[in-house]
C-alpha cells in the first residue's frame, strides 16, 4: 500500500490540490470560510458554557481563555477527525466515474481525502497557535509532542475511514449510520466539558473511547502545557494497526468488485 501510495504521489498532490482550489472557486471569502466554521463553533460553545465550565477546569480556575484553549484544542482537532472519517466513508462512492474511467490505486483516494482534511485544519490550527504566542500561553515545553498526537489520530481516522469507505460501497446504510454514531461520539468525548464534572462510574465508561485519549492529550498540552496521554495513546495506535489490517484485507478482498457496485 505504501509503495502504491509513494508511486502515485504526484496524483494524491494533484487531487489535493484541485479539491482545494475547486472547494474555495468563485467564493468572495476564500479561506477564510474554513476558519469560520470552527470560529463560529467556538464562540457559540464559549458563550453558552463559559459561566458553566469557568471554574470546573482542576488548577485553571482563574486563568484567562482557559476554557477558550480547552474549546479550540478540542474543537479544532475534533473536526479533522470527523472531516476525515465523513469524506473517507463515501469517497469511493464520490469518485466512483473517475475509477471507472482511470486506472490507479483506490487506496490513493482516501489518502486524498486525509490530505484535504489535514490542509484545511492546518489552516485553522496555524490561527490557533498564532492566538497562542499573542496571549503569551503556546506551549513551548510539550509542543512537539503534539506531532506524535497527529500521527495517532491520522492513523486511527484513516484506518476506519479506509474499511468503512469500503463497507458503505456494498451496505449504503454505513454513510448513514456513520452520521448518528459521530453526533453520540462527539459528546461521549470530552470536547465542550471537563472530564472531572461527570460521575465516576460514568468517567471510566469515556475512557473506553479511543478519541478520548487523543482530544485529552491535545487539551493536556495546550491548556496545561504537560505532556500527552502516552499509555492512552498507546492503546489508540495499536487499535489503528488492528484496524489497519482488517481494513487493508477487506480492501484487498473488495477492491476488483467495487467498480461493478458503483
């Protein structure tokens, strides 16, 4: 798959490049639109929690934009998760003219998909960080760390991406129900609230989701400037390898009929 990937690479660049171009073609704003989302996201939850949540954060009780940090590291890379895993779902399904009429990798697609989602979010993330050295909070003791939580997520996004894509190309349903699950998994991981408001029994259900480790390692860093959740993640990228495997053999099973079931 890598080596396919690697020969193709100038295709992936290429596909990337004209989604990029093509999302944002005879808008007035521009780029501007992938920032407004999340920003608009952002300043609805702020104002509807702030008062709520302003003294539930442990050891930031009366620290400024605390909980705007908390909101923008979960938020932001929240969204790349769920861009990722909605294209990826139905990229197959999207692009089923162009496997019809070229001959490539499909492996190459939801690599594609990974790539435009990662672009846009970078383009909100790199605003992020620039309102992190204006407040004088960026987080120059654990910042690295935060590639290791990239590469984690990047992995556990593509991997279930990959084998749901396929899934949905032969049961339509999957795109659908994928939909539902992401609106429960969204407040089953601590994104908007602080883990230390739920009840105890209740927290170590949270704890089974792998975005948790993932989202709390992000808000670890940029609110606390302390390092990621290493056992956490750990345990989220062997399950991305499990996923991988059985994502790459259904894949490799699938592949020369799904062209017949577009």
């Amino acid at each position: 798959m890598l080596r396919h990937i690697w020969e193709y690479r100038q295709f992936i660049f290429s596909c990337v490049k004209r989604d990029f171009l093509s999302k944002y073609k005879g808008s007035i704003l521009g780029l501007v639109w992938s920032v407004l989302q999340p920003l608009a996201l952002i300043i609805i939850y702020t104002v509807v929690f702030s008062e709520i949540m302003r003294n539930k954060l442990a050891g930031m009780e009366n620290v400024t934009f605390a909980y705007s940090l908390y909101l923008c590291s979960g938020i932001l890379t929240w969204n790349l998760f769920q861009e990722t895993l909605t294209s990826s779902v139905n990229v197959f399904l999207q692009n089923s003219n162009l496997m019809k009429k070229v001959s490539f990798p499909r492996i190459c697609l939801p690599v594609i998909t990974m790539c435009s989602a990662f672009l846009n979010f970078m383009i909100g993330f790199s605003l992020f960080l620039l309102f992190l050295v204006i407040i004088s909070a960026f987080p120059i003791e654990s910042f690295l760390s935060v590639l290791v939580v990239l590469f984690v997520q990047i992995a556990f996004s593509l991997t279930l991406g990959i084998g749901l894509g396929v899934l949905n190309v032969f049961f339509r349903d999957v795109g659908q129900f994928l939909n539902v699950i992401l609106q429960f998994w969204f407040w089953f991981t601590p994104v908007v609230y602080p883990i230390n408001i739920v009840p105890k029994y209740f927290q170590t259900l949270l704890t089974i989701n792998p975005m948790f480790s993932v989202i709390k390692s992000y808000q670890n860093i940029f609110v606390y400037n302390t390092w990621p959740e290493w056992q956490g993640l750990g345990i989220v990228f062997l399950i991305s390898l499990i996923m991988g495997y059985w994502a790459l053999h259904i894949y490799r099973k699938h592949v020369g009929e799904m062209v017949d079931e577009l």
